[in-house]
C-alpha cells in the first residue's frame, strides 16, 4: 500500500487490482468510421468507470465480416482513419485501448490487434494462426503471424512495435502486464499466450470475432477458463455482436472475463445494444500463484530461450490514486464456505468425506479399530465424533467401537454437559463421564496452587490444569482400552495459537480436524443436522450445539457452573473475521493492509446480497476500525508466539486448498520470527 489516507486507501489500484473492460459496440459492416466513433463512446465509457484496459472486438473498425472487402483499398484506408480518430480520442483518456483493424505490412494483409494509449500506438500484435475451415476463409485475405519480416512498423507516423512477442507494461501498475492474440490463437493446441504468461505477462487478451453456433458459448467458456488457470493469468476475451453481417452466420456478441479458471464477469448475449463489461482482477494474486506454483517457473526454465524473445512496451497510466475507487468485485465474506446452497452442500459432503476416508486409512493401517475421543458439547469435538462414526460405518463396526467420554471440570455448565450425553446417544457409541474435577484438586495441590487453599485464583495454570487432566486420561483410556486418541482441535484455532500445548486441542493419535476452519465446522455440522442424517432427535442436539457460545469453560463465575464468564471470540476476535484473515494470509500471501481492504469490502454496512445458509448467518457488519483490532490480533498471535504449537502437531489430512498449517504440509515457518513487517504494515491502514 502507498498511502495512508482513507480516500487513497478505497482506491483499488494501491491493492494491485486492475480493472479490465470489454467493449461490445454495435457496428456496421465496412464502415470504419460509424464503427470507430461506436468505439470511442465505449473507450470513453470504460475511462469514466476507471479501466486501465479496455479491449473491443476483432477487425472491429472494419466488421468481421468484409471478406473480400478487406483488399478493398477505400476500405483499409478508412479503417487507418478511423484508428487516427481513436488515436486522437485517447489523448486524456489513462485506460488502454485494444482495437482490431487490417494494417498493410509488406504488402502483405494482417489481422491486427492494436495498442493504443494517450495519443501512442503501443504495440500491433499479428494474429498467428489464420482459421481456413468450416465457415472460416482467412488465409484467402490474410497473412500469418510469422509471414511478417518486420518487428516495428510505422503507422499514423510512428514507429510501432510489431510482432506476436509483445507485453505492454503499465510502469505505474507494473503487475499490469498485457499481451494479446486473436481469436482462432486460442483454439490452438499451444496458444500464444501460453508464451506470453511465461514470459510475465498477467492479462492475456483475445480479440475475437467468433460466430456463434449450438453449444459455442460453452465451449468458449471452457477455453478460456482452462487457459486463465493453465497461465495463473486474467484472460480478457471479447467477440463481434450486432451488426456483423448474417448472410452465412450469426452473432451473439459473447464477451468473458476470467481470473485464474474463475469467472468474474460475462456479457449479455444476442442483444442489439452496445455492451461495456469490467471485472476488478488480483494482480498480486496472479503474482504470487506463479511463485507459489514451482511447476510454473520450471516451464520459463524450458523455454527459456523463446521467451527471452519478448520486448516491453512501458506506459505510465496516470491513474488519479488520490481518490476512492472501490473493488466492484464479490468478495466472500466466508471464503472456506460457498454462499451458494448447492455449492455448500457439495462442498460439505466432500469435507466430510475426505476426513470420513482419512480417518479409516489410519485405522486399517495401524490395526486399530477403535477410537477414544473427548466430548465437550462444542462444535469441534461434535464434528470428529461426526466422522468417526461415519468411518465405523464405512468398515461395517459397531460404533460402540467409539469411546465418547465427557469429563465436567470447574466451570462445566450444565448445557454443555447435557449435550455430549445427548449427541453421545444419538451417535449410538459408548459414552462415559469422568468427573475431572478431584484429580485437579490434587494437581494443584501438587502444585502448591492457591486454589487448592481455598483461593479464587484463576489463572493459566488453573485452566491448563484441567485441559491437562482431560487429555491425560484420553491417552490412558486409548492404552487401556487398545484404541488410538482422535483429535478435535481445528485450524482456527492453530492458527491463532488457541489451544494449550501438548493437550486435546493440540496433541493427539491423529486429528481429523486440523484443517478444517472453524467458520466450515459451523456448516459442516448444520448440513449434517438439516439433511437429518442423525434422525430428528439427533437433529435437535447439533441444532443446540451450533446455538452454544463458543467457549473453554474452564474458568466459573463466582463459583457457580457457566459458561458465562468466558466467551473466547470476546478474547481473540470473532471467528467469521479471523477466519478471512486466515484464509487471504495462508492462502494468497496478502498483507495485512490488503487484508483490511478486502474485509471492508466485504464485512462493511452495505447490502452484500445472499449469504450462507440464510436466516442462520448472522449479518455482522464491521467497521474499518474493528477490522483493524482483530486483524492485529491475528497478525500477533499468527506471527510471533504461535508457531512452535504449530510445528510439532500430529498427522491430520489436509482437506482443502485453503491451507493446512502441518510443517509436513502447506506451511513451514521458524518458531521464533518476528512480527514487526506485518505490524508495520497494519499501522499503515487509517483509523
């Protein structure tokens, strides 16, 4: 981030987004200067809402469908007039236009793509593979890519880069790196900007004129999704609409933007009006996935050689970064949960079968077959006892081969201990309850600790004393009865250190919660509650449990037993918030400012339209200076003075792309590092 002010801080650009437009206009065939000024208005338009690129269909100031007209020399003149009128339009204007035209070169016709910006010519960029198929007679009035002699041209009186190895780059915006090809280059077994990508480039572009027959649009989606993800790149992609003649074909004016296999925003089809279409893309997401993915940079390494081809073209976009611009981009406000029902559903049953699975290879291949888990009445705890009947189900035992065992402490209340009898009942597997409460008596006599003279000291080691004990006969409760310990501790809390080391919620024979986030636990136990696979009495208890404060009981209230007193999203945050810090630190590598920026977009007072699981969720709205507090929370307790609970957990399976913070996993990291540079950074962000 490069300022500090709260106007400059809503500014999308100072996050490394980019906003990218296409541009559909209504055109007329050979008629270059009703197409240009059509152009114009729209390049205008995509200025106005803050596009640093805007790109328009292929052969656009001509029509696509000219044919034989293209060798028509009234025409390529006009067209070339047409271009010079753009050229003069885009003099004020900071948003980089991508227009198609027929340039003569070498006496030679090529199908062109070209760069304009402020009044320069950029880069011309030759369509490489001519289709001559089908309905498609290019090679008849057009010249390859590689036909060409030159690699700089002059037009309209400059001298402009000319070849299919071209990257604009934006030096203000430099994650900003443009290449573009056309149309049938796509549709190749290596595309153009397969290169491109390896050589930097970051917004692949595709100028496009495409007909439209049965089942083309989808099609065209799966070639550009595949092509945004196969380049960790944005893909901008555009085709010719209304106007375009009918005699042989027709147009639908298809138009998508992608962003590392995802779709962020596509036209409206088969419309007789002109369309502008943006999307806010993560440059330094993109960025970072090509670090993170080493197979990406083993791919320049091969063709190296090739790449090193590529030429830069730099122009500074003069973007007004003093003023707000806000991200018109969704931003999840639960990123480990879809909003979407079908989505989450989905999503649920693959969690849970892939912990269910899990689980059962550790069983079968350690000769075990029975489990001893604590039941507390919270989520976590509920959930692994939710998988491991599944699993006994699986391998056809008896889920009486599942020792649940609750063990009521200090502050245990009664609704918490109520509720591990009723879900150990309804789960159908042996349940037992040991009563903790003498055996930490003697420990902290042991101890010499002034609760055991009567003293109402209630500090760590009066908790941890508790959570000690409880994990103590797990252990021997599994050598007594040949079973091994599982797990309940989840990734939330790993993450921010929320758990007492060497104890339940750390230590285990094997966790199948490890990185499962507490925000997914939430539905996970939901989905298992609504679809009713415990049966309606077992429906009631999950319902229960999911209305429960989250908290360790482990501390009364004036000696009484509740869980009054503590309330654990009071001491580290809310979940639902930390949770998003987690996901955009462990998974996109962002800084704590972009953080911040990426939840206020998301958790800010506005209507963020349908969230998960409806009624259920609640609509919190946080303020920049909320989001703030706990983000600093996290970046202190993730950075500095967690890691070393976080290097020696036990085996747990990772269950989804979000992160997983095993050391034999996604993350490995000193015990011993520092906070500042994170801190340093929140520091940064307004108050």
């Amino acid at each position: 981030m490069q300022a500090t002010s709260s106007s400059s801080f809503d500014n999308l650009y100072l996050h490394d987004f980019a906003r990218l437009a296409v541009g559909v206009p209504v055109c007329r065939v050979a008629d270059p200067a009703y197409n240009a000024e059509q152009t114009a208005q729209l390049l205008i338009q995509a200025a106005q809402e803050g596009a640093a690129l805007v790109a328009f269909p292929e052969l656009g100031l001509a029509a696509y469908t000219s044919d034989d007209l293209f060798h028509q020399r009234a025409l390529l003149d006009g067209c070339e007039a047409a271009l010079a009128h753009l050229l003069a339009v885009s003099r004020d204007l900071p948003t980089i236009a991508i227009v198609g035209v027929p340039l003569r070169v070498e006496h030679r016709l090529f199908n062109c793509a070209v760069a304009l910006h402020r009044g320069r010519l950029l880069a011309v960029w030759p369509k490489t593979y001519l289709p001559n198929y089908g309905e498609f007679y290019e090679a008849r009035q057009f010249n390859a890519a590689d036909e060409a002699l030159s690699t700089e041209i002059e037009l309209l009186g400059q001298q402009v880069p000319f070849g299919t190895r071209l990257v604009v780059q934006a030096q203000d915006l430099p994650l900003l790196r443009v290449h573009v090809e056309i149309c049938e280059d796509v549709w190749t077994p290596i595309p153009p900007s397969s290169y491109a990508a390896m050589a930097g480039a970051t917004v692949l572009v595709n100028l496009s004129a495409s007909n439209v027959t049965v089942g083309k649009a989808g099609y065209r989606h799966q070639l550009v999704s595949q092509q945004s993800a196969r380049c960790l790149a944005a893909y901008v992609y555009t085709s010719a609409g209304a106007g375009e003649s009918s005699t042989d074909l027709a147009w639908d004016g298809q138009a998508l933007i992608y962003e590392n296999g995802s779709l962020l925003s596509e036209a409206e089809r088969f419309v007789r009006r002109a369309q502008l279409l943006t999307a806010d893309v993560d440059l330094e997401r993109l960025s970072r996935e090509r670090m993170r993915q080493t197979s990406f940079g083993d791919s320049v390494r091969h063709h190296a050689p090739l790449l090193k081809e590529f030429r830069t073209v730099r122009t500074a976009l003069g973007l007004d970064l003093s003023e707000p611009l806000p991200l018109r981009r969704r931003i999840e406000r639960f990123p480990y949960v879809p909003s979407d029902r079908t989505r989450r559903d989905e999503r649920c049953n693959e969690v849970f079968n892939i912990q269910v699975q899990a689980l059962v290879q550790r069983l079968v291949s350690s000769g075990i077959h029975k489990l001893v888990l604590g039941i507390s009445g919270g989520l976590d705890s509920t959930h692994a006892l939710l998988v491991a009947a599944r699993a006994m189900d699986l391998m056809g035992w008896p889920r009486t081969n599942i020792l649940g065992v609750t063990m009521p402490g200090f502050a245990t209340s009664t609704r918490t201990r109520d509720q591990a009898m009723r879900l150990m009942a309804a789960m159908g597997c042996e349940a037992r309850e040991i009563d903790i409460r003498p055996s930490c008596t003697q420990m902290l006599a042991d101890l010499g600790h002034p609760y055991a003279k009567g003293e109402a000291v209630y500090d760590v080691t009066f908790e941890n004393v508790q959570a000690g004990e409880r994990t103590s006969h797990l252990f021997r409760l599994a050598n007594h009865t040949g079973a091994l310990v599982l797990g309940t501790g989840d990734l939330s809390e790993l993450a921010l250190g929320w758990c007492t080391y060497g104890v339940g919620d750390h230590m285990s024979h094997y966790n199948v919660n490890a990185s499962v986030p507490k925000t997914l636990i939430q539905y996970l136990v939901r989905w298992v509650a609504e679809t009713e696979q415990l049966g309606a009495q077992g429906k009631t208890v999950l319902l229960d449990i999911l209305g429960t404060e989250i908290s360790p009981e482990l501390v009364p209230q004036d000696g009484k037993s509740t869980s009054g007193l503590q309330s654990t999203e009071s001491a580290i945050g809310p979940y639902e918030l930390q949770d998003f810090n987690l996901f955009y630190t462990i998974r996109q590598g962002c800084s704590p400012a972009k953080i911040a920026f990426l939840a206020r977009h998301a958790w800010g007072d506005r209507e963020m339209g349908d969230w998960p699981d409806g009624e259920h969720v609640r609509r919190n709205e946080y303020s920049l200076a909320e989001i703030k507090r706990v983000l600093r929370i996290f970046v202190q307790r993730f950075f500095k003075g967690s890691q070393f609970k976080r290097s020696c957990v036990p085996n747990a399976p990772k269950v989804g792309s979000g992160g997983s913070l095993s050391p034999r996993g996604d993350w490995r990291a000193p015990s011993d590092s520092e906070a500042s540079v994170w801190l340093a950074d929140l520091d940064r962000i307004p108050d």
